[in-house]
C-alpha cells in the first residue's frame, strides 16, 4: 500500500458538494492499493500512521503521535497513487489493485485505526471527492508497506 500523510490543523472531503468526513488536528491519509497488497500490509499501514511522531511537542520537536495530540485521521481512497508515469505521457495503472480488493484493504486501515482508539472520517470509496485542507507545517510523508521491513 502507498500512503501519503499529511499533518493538518483541518480538512474535509466532498462528495457532491456535500461534507462527507472532516477533521480538526490529525492527519490526512491518501492511500492507494496495489495488486499485490495483502491484509498484512494494512495492518503494517495502520501501524504506521498510529505511531508516527510527526505533531511537535513543548519544544517544537517531531515527538508526538495522534493519541498525543487527540488528533483524528481523515482516510481518503486514491488509486492513482499506484500510477506509473515513466513511459509515455499518460500514467498507467495496471499496479492498482481492482475495486472490490482495494475497497476491502482500504476499510480495514480504517477499521485498525478505529481500533487504536483513533477518530477516522473517510471519504466515499470509488467517488469522485474534493478533499480540501490545510498542511499544517508543512509536514507530508511519504509510506509504502512494502519498504517498511
């Protein structure tokens, strides 16, 4: 799974000009599934994002996680993470996995999430969404499971 995580002080995701999922402090979460992904790789993914130290403590230094800070997760579905742009002028997508397998990973993150007692709104999977938010810092990682061991 490839994931970009982005430390926010607010953000929110439409669909349809309608407010689907918004947070204050926390994180936004893009996360895109590859073919090759399995459950192992959205627990390795929750894993992650839990325990990142990227909120600033007393002393302006990186040390604090989500349960820290309170913070709360915006969980946002993006396949064309998965695009590959090497070749040509249009990015391919065959390294992204089908709809229903991706689906499945994508709401386990969330589920895991929820699980370590995180607050997770998410956008609708598949839609189209404008994700609106403010970077705070900025600070942006980039995550992909299958280089994290």
């Amino acid at each position: 799974m490839r994931a970009v995580v982005q430390r926010v002080s607010r953000a929110e995701v439409r669909v349809g000009g309608n407010v689907v999922g918004r947070i204050g402090t926390g994180l936004v979460v893009l996360v895109g599934v590859a073919v090759s992904d399995e459950e192992s790789d959205a627990e390795r993914l929750a894993d992650k994002i839990a325990g990142l130290r990227i909120f600033e403590d007393e002393r302006g230094a990186m040390n604090r996680s989500l349960a820290d800070v309170s913070g709360s997760v915006l969980l946002i579905s993006q396949f064309t993470l998965l695009g590959d742009a090497r070749k040509g002028r249009r990015p391919s997508f065959i390294e992204a996995a089908p709809g229903p397998i991706a689906q499945r990973l994508y709401e386990q993150v969330a589920e895991l999430l929820r699980k370590r007692r995180i607050e997770v709104q998410t956008g609708v999977f598949g839609a189209t969404m404008e994700v609106e938010l403010v970077n705070s810092g900025p600070v942006t990682i980039l995550i992909d499971t299958k280089r994290l061991f």
